[in-house]
C-alpha cells in the first residue's frame, strides 16, 4: 500500500507586492500541514501587471517558497501580457520562466497521476478574449494520457471548471462574458465526455471565479469525479473569504478540506472511498449569493419550462439564461434587463412580449443558441472593421 501524502492547491494568485505579507503568511499556514506537494491553478500576476514576464517570476518566486515539489498552469490571464505580440509568444515565455517544455503536463503523485491543463488563447479568442481555452492539440494530448493510465486513479486540475460539472459560476461576470467554463463557446461538452469515459478521475480542481469554498456547490460530483472549487489568498477575493484546498489521499481514496487563511483553521469538508464510491460530506455549506456576485438558478425541471431544441430558459435577477439541455448547465446569458417583458416559445420562436402586448422575436446566433457575447474579443472587432 502507497503511504498516504497531503496535496495542496491554491487557486488564482494575482500576486501584488504589496500584499507579500499575506502571502507569505498563507504560505507559512499551509506548510504547517507538511503538504508534499503543491498545484497552483493559474493566473499567477496581480492585474497591474498580469500575463508579464515579472508576474511569471513572481508566480515562481511564490511557489519555489514551499521549498518543496509544485506544478501550476496558465490562466486567462496569464496569456494576456502586455509583453508579448501573440498568444504564442506569451506561451514561450511562461514556459521559459517554469522551465517547462509546453504548458500541459502529467506527473507523478505516487498512488495518484496529475495532469495539468492550461489556457493557452487569448488575443485569438473568437468570443470573449479571457475564455479558459486549451487548443486542441492540448485536448488530443489528454485524451491520450487518460487512456494510457486507464487504471490509475487521476487528479486533474485547470482554471475554469467543466460545463456540467454542477460547480458554482458568476451569472452577472463569467457567465455574461462568457468565460465560466473550459472553452466556453468551443465544444465545451468534449471535457465532460472525457470524465464519463474516464471513469479513473477522480478530482478535477479548478478557480476562476474568486470565491470561497462554503457554497454547497464549491464541490459536486458526476460519475467517478468530484469536481472541486478553489478559492483566493489575496484581495481579489469577491466574497472576502481566503481559502486554499488540502487533499489527503492514497490507492484507496481521498479526504479533501479547506484551509481559511483568515484564522488558520482547517476544516475537513468530504471524504470519499474509490471501492465503494462512496462520499461523505464532514462539514455544512452555508454561504449564499450576494447582491453583486451570485450564481445562475438551478436547472429548470417543471414541465411548463421554457425549452427550444437543446436550449431550455429561465430568468433570474432580470436576465434571460439559457442552459444546455443534455448537460443541463447555463451556457449564457440572453438578455440582461430584460424590464416588463417575458420570455415564450410560440411557433417555434423564442419571443418576449412586453406589458403593452407587443412581441419582439430573438433569433439564435451562428452557434445556433441564444445567449450572447456581451465582452467581444476587441482585437477581432478591430480586425474586421
């Protein structure tokens, strides 16, 4: 039996010198449960400075302090740096400053294989230029490497999580966008196959949305795979929660906990065993939405709802959200004040009649959906001007 190990995983770092202290003092706390290795899951630069070659040497300087293995990845914001022409560029640079051959890797965790996935698009982005986009070469590798260790329990970490992962996401920021999900508007369905045919993974972490780790939804689960929310260290946190992940795991499954930065204390939140998948919630999940930052309303289930093919609709805070039907997740937002009128399906239309009668139609987009891109890539908008 391979002896248990403590893995530990700090989400987005957004590292600003003058918040060294607090970093330092999230570091000193994590190292106090002697972790044997550490993941950071991207955007390693503060937004004064993200995606530069001085935010890479700190993201660096950041994780070589543990003195002790860690593996990270690329973020949206990391492919974004004002020092570089091209996406392509930006990549190089990060992989010279990690000293990595390509921005994706697997390695070795003893009972466990860990793979990390990486943005690797930004001013070539067709929608959004901040969507979480691994290309498809990087797509092809992992398919690949989940086949070659079928049978190894895997752990894989990125910075935006899975459409139909049931993980929490931003209505009113990353869902508008949109940029909640891995490759959001590009076949986001391909990751959430890969888990079903893989039923070896068995964590998938990931950031992205700058909250903490009490939602109920901060982990779900769907087949074989926890699927894991990583909160903050820094002032970047949209909810003022400080949170880090430790996981305690072997060849027989996993206990996972958060660490708050705030007090110090660790509280453990779910332990699962592979034999028996079966999984134990240890602690209450009581943090709800706030007035600014709040997620899209579960999956409509009613009979009356309002569905159009593989669309179904619903309207929450005054937006029209449109969910895929298969994954039964929110793809985006249609509408974002949407005022007295209300949404129908009439004539196999999408319409919204307004209090004095009247009847506008929305037509689907290219993709063949509703929701819109309400942050175009700039740089494309220029292009085709």
């Amino acid at each position: 039996m391979t002896a248990p190990k403590t893995l530990a995983v700090v989400g987005d770092l957004h590292y600003e010198s003058p918040e060294d202290a607090a970093y330092r003092a999230a570091r000193k706390q994590i190292l106090q449960f002697q972790p044997d290795v550490i993941v950071q899951l991207g955007d390693q630069g503060g937004y004064s400075h993200c995606g530069t070659w001085q935010s890479f040497e700190e993201g660096l300087d950041f994780l070589r302090g543990f003195d002790r293995p860690f593996h990270t990845l690329m973020g949206n914001h990391d492919v974004e740096g004002r020092d570089y022409a091209s996406d392509a560029d930006a990549v190089s640079a990060w992989c010279e400053a990690f000293g990595a051959d390509q921005p994706y890797q697997e390695f070795d965790l003893g009972s466990a294989l860990g793979i990390c996935l990486s943005s690797t698009r930004f001013r070539a982005n067709t929608g959004c230029c901040h969507e979480v986009h691994l290309d498809d070469a990087q797509i092809a590798w992992l398919a690949a490497t989940l086949q070659r260790n079928h049978r190894r329990p895997t752990f894989v970490f990125s910075h935006a999580p899975v459409m139909g992962s049931g993980l929490r996401v931003l209505q009113s920021i990353h869902l508008k966008c949109p940029n909640a999900w891995l490759n959001h508007t590009d076949r986001p369905e391909r990751f959430l196959r890969l888990v079903h045919e893989n039923p070896q993974i068995k964590l998938w972490f990931s950031a992205h949305n700058h909250l903490g780790q009490n939602y109920a939804d901060s982990f779900s689960r769907v087949g074989s795979c926890t699927f894991v929310h990583t909160g903050v260290i820094g002032e970047v946190s949209r909810d003022g929660c400080h949170h880090s992940r430790l996981v305690e795991f072997d060849a027989a499954g996993f206990q996972l906990s958060t660490l708050d930065h705030e007090t110090g204390e660790l509280t453990a939140n779910l332990r699962h065993d592979y034999a028996t998948s079966h999984s134990e919630t240890l602690s209450p999940h009581t943090a709800i939405d706030g007035a600014l930052h709040f997620s899209p309303p579960p999956f409509p289930t009613d009979a009356d709802r309002l569905q159009l093919g593989s669309s179904v609709f619903a309207v929450h805070r005054g937006m029209l959200v449109e969910y895929d039907l298969a994954l039964r997740a929110p793809l985006g937002v249609v509408l974002d004040d949407l005022g007295d009128e209300v949404p129908r399906i009439r004539a196999g239309e999408l319409q919204l009649l307004d209090s004095r009668g009247s009847t506008r139609v929305l037509r689907p987009n290219a993709r063949g959906r509703w929701s819109q891109i309400f942050e175009p890539n700039p740089r494309l908008a220029r292009r085709s001007a």
